[in-house]
C-alpha cells in the first residue's frame, strides 16, 4: 500500500535481504513517473506512456503488465537488467508522484 510519507513522523528501512524481490512481483508497483533525464535509461526496455495530469502533459514507464512479475527477473528471482534497471527500482520503496513522495508500507523492509 503506497502511502503519502507526510503521513508518518519518521520512517526507516533496513535492506533487502530477507525479501525476494516482492517489489518485482507487485501488481502495486507497475506503473512509475519518468523525468526527461531517465529516458535514455528506460526506453529500450520498458514502455513509456504520455498522459494528461492536471493540465499537464506527463510520462509514465509501465513496468509489469499488472498481473505478473517484472518481466526482467530470471528463474533465480534476480533481476537481469540490473544495472539498468529503471529510477522507480533504484529507489522502492519510495515512490516519487511529480510533487509528491509515497512509501510502500507493505514492504518488509519500511518500519
């Protein structure tokens, strides 16, 4: 559950480690807001999308389709494109929405 970090005091992260990758498996996490500078890093391997925000012409990267995992992660549950993964990736479990910052509360590593 993405939640507006204005709502919370303080909130801290330990790491990775003990998740496999539930992130990647999220129907939550399939859409992300790309700026100008990121375009070079996603277009080859994720669809990027055009829409209409408060008057607003914004880009959005489709990340999965919604159902299913990422499409980039292998059998072993590790990601193949991880030095090129896109900017919403690098930074999970926070969630930039143009003016505003959203944590995923349902990560196991946001406490």
């Amino acid at each position: 559950m993405f939640t507006n970090i204005n709502n919370f005091k303080e909130v801290m992260f330990s790491n990775c480690e003990a998740c496999l990758d539930s992130c990647c498996h999220s129907s939550k996490f399939s859409l992300a807001p790309l700026i100008l500078e990121d375009y070079e890093k996603v277009y080859q391997y994720f669809p990027i999308l055009f829409t209409k925000v408060d008057e607003e012409w914004r880009s959005i990267i489709i990340l999965n389709n919604g159902k299913d995992a990422c499409p980039y992660l292998n059998e072993e549950e590790k990601c193949t494109i991880y030095e090129q993964r896109a900017p919403a990736c690098k930074i999970y479990p926070l969630s930039p929405y143009y003016n505003q910052l959203f944590v995923d509360t349902s990560c196991k590593a946001v406490g």
